[in-house]
C-alpha cells in the first residue's frame, strides 16, 4: 500500500498527507495567531526569511527534519543541561509501538524523535489529544508534524467509535504504512510521577487488532521508554492542582490552564534530561497463559510495561533527596551532598512560591511536590532483585 494511502475513515484524526502540506504551511502564515506564538519563543524572528523557509518545505518529513527538529533542539538547548539517550541497542528493526510514562503535554514525545532521529531510527507518529488543540493553528501544526489526534471529552456512546478508529489507526500505521508509533501510558500527565499504565489504554490499542488480545499487542511491538526529567517546570502546577481538587472535587481545568502547562514545561529549565529505551516486551508477552481472563491479561501486560520503565529511569540528587525528606532518614545520603540538599530545598522554596491559591497549604503542597520527585525512586525499588 502507498504510504500516502490512509483509509478515509481516519480522515478526522490522521497527520496530513504530502499532499496537503502546501496548504497547511500557507494556513500557519496566515494565522496571527501563530505568528504571535513563534515570536513569544523567538523575538528576533525574522518573518520573511522564515516564511520562504517553511514554504520551501514539500512534504512533512521535510518540515519534520529541518522545522521542527530546530525547533525543539532550540528548547532543548535554551531549557536542559543536556538530553540523552541510551538503549538504543534495544530498538527493533521493526516498526514498534513506545509506551512512555508522561512528564511532559509537549515535550515528551518531540524530545524523543528529535534523539530518535538522530541514531537512525525515524521520527514517530505521535498521539496527542485534541484538548490541547486550543486554536486552530495548533492542530494544523501538530497534523503537519505527522500527529494523530485522539478525541477526548466525548459522550459514552462515542467513546467506542472512537477508541476503536483510534486502535486501527494505530495497528494501520505499525502494520500497513510501516512507521513507528508514540502513545503515553495514560491518559495525561502523571501528576504525582507515580507512573502506571492505564488499562483503558491497553483495551483501546486491542480494539484494532483482528486477533485475541494478546496476539493483538504482540503485533503492535511495544517499547517502553522511561522518562527521567531532573527538574519538572509544571511541578508547581500539578502540585497546585492537587489541593484545588483536594479543597473542590468537582475542580476542573479551563482550557487556560492547559495552555499554561504547556508554555511553562517548554519555556522553562528541566535541568538533565534522558530517555532510556527499554526492552520490547514480545518475548515477556509470549510467556504469559493465553487461557487466563482477558482482565488478568491487560494486568499482565500493564505490568511488563510498568516494570521495564520503572527498572530505567534516570536519577538525579534531587530523586534522592526528595525520598529521604519525604520518608525521613538518610537512606540515600551516599547519592547527594550538602550543596546538592541546599539548592534542592531552595529550588522548592521556590517553587511552592509561585503557587498563589486561597488558604494555601504549604506543608500538603510541600508533601505533593516531595512525591512527584521521589515516586519514581520508589517504584524503582520493586523491580530491583
């Protein structure tokens, strides 16, 4: 099948074809509201120059590989001591489903095509949900930048239409137009970095395949892939969100909150940042009784998948202090010094600051913030022999 060839049943929530992007980059240089956003990044952009740029663009992987690995490495560059890479021995020949813990609304994925890119391997399909396409120009954007769009928010009766164009959209790309795919374990962030795969998430990607389950998620190749920011910019907020809802349960984000979220993880510092490509869980998968319940079975993959990321993060000083701070004791003291203790406890000061809310709690937001840096510890500590 031509690769240009996509059923028009994903129509609603494929990336663009080739033959759209003309269109597409015309619409972006049109939008002032794009033209607002760019030079909120770069306010030395000369919008001349960048438009011939971006109408030099043919196809998306044009753009893919010149706009938007720039692009992020820009961010990169402005906002992390460093962005690494390791594992990639472990990466299949094949096309594979990543399955990562999610940090990140923006981030996530764009940092790892960028380092995918650069070893050889081919930039991803990305999954993101429309509740981040806030204006118009966004998700022309993210279409042009070969992300599908997966629908949020919809009644219950849709759900399963749209689960289900999702999962063979999903099985199509892996299967047919032979790309790799990215997804997070669940549905948004992880606010307190207690990372587990949702297993809502694991029925939607069986919902494509033709076969039993477990035949269906071997066919998708699943890689996870762990996350490791030293620092999260958005710590504050989810820290923030974590009260309003403990003070309000029927709290719900505004659409404003969400465009916050996304410029403070992009714009500020993340300190050291890796990626660390696990093991495909194929060989995991294919021990597993294929006469167990269906239920048994989606715990059984959510756990191959939780255990190969919680066996590769990446710790930093501030993992280990958190954890001894939050539990007491100095189980971890071999992993930090005093100066490392002095700019953590300063780093949180400062971030408990920001926060501005009615009868703020500073010790839960404290606690909350503490969890977020020492969960990943934690759950690394169970797959340690």
């Amino acid at each position: 099948m031509d690769k240009e060839t996509v059923s028009p049943n994903f129509d609603e929530i494929r990336p663009l074809n080739n033959n759209e992007v003309k269109d597409a980059i015309e619409k972006l240089l049109a939008s002032d509201d794009f033209e607002r956003a760019l030079r909120y990044i770069m306010p030395d952009l000369n919008w001349t120059e960048f438009s011939a740029l971006m109408r030099s663009f043919k196809t998306k992987e044009d753009f893919k590989s010149v706009m938007a690995y720039n692009a992020v490495m820009t961010v990169a560059k402005k906002t992390t001591f460093s962005l690494t890479i390791s594992g990639k021995s472990r990466l299949p020949k094949e096309p594979c489903t990543f399955i990562s813990n999610h940090r990140d609304i923006v981030l996530d994925a764009a940092f790892l095509n960028v380092m995918l890119y650069d070893v050889g391997h081919g930039m991803t399909q990305v999954a993101i949900g429309d509740n981040l396409m806030i204006r118009p120009w966004i998700e022309t954007l993210v279409r042009l930048n070969n992300s599908f769009i997966v629908k949020r928010g919809v009644s219950v009766r849709q759900m399963l239409e749209v689960s289900q164009t999702l999962s063979a959209y999903m099985h199509h790309t892996i299967k047919e137009t032979k790309e790799s795919v990215w997804i997070a374990q669940r549905e948004g962030r992880s606010k307190d970095s207690d990372d587990r795969t949702q297993g809502s998430v694991l029925k939607m990607l069986n919902m494509g395949g033709t076969k039993d389950f477990l035949t269906n998620m071997m066919e998708l190749n699943i890689v996870p892939v762990a996350i490791s920011y030293e620092y999260d910019p958005c710590d504050f907020l989810k820290a923030q969100e974590f009260q309003q809802k403990r003070d309000n349960p029927d709290f719900v984000k505004s659409q404003r909150d969400d465009l916050l979220a996304m410029e403070t993880g992009i714009l500020y510092n993340k300190g050291r940042v890796h990626f660390t490509l696990g093991s495909p869980i194929n060989k995991e998968l294919a021990k597993l009784d294929r006469g167990m319940e269906k239920s048994e079975l989606i715990t059984a993959v959510a756990s191959a998948i939780d255990q190969e990321i919680y066996r590769h993060y990446r710790f930093y000083p501030c993992n280990y202090l958190a954890y001894d701070m939050l539990y007491g004791g100095t189980r971890f003291s071999a992993n930090y010094g005093q100066k490392d203790k002095k700019a953590f406890e300063e780093y949180l000061q400062g971030q408990l600051d920001k926060i501005v809310i009615p009868n703020k709690d500073e010790d839960f937001l404290r606690t909350k913030i503490l969890q977020m840096y020492s969960n990943p510890l934690k759950n690394h500590l169970t797959v340690q022999p």
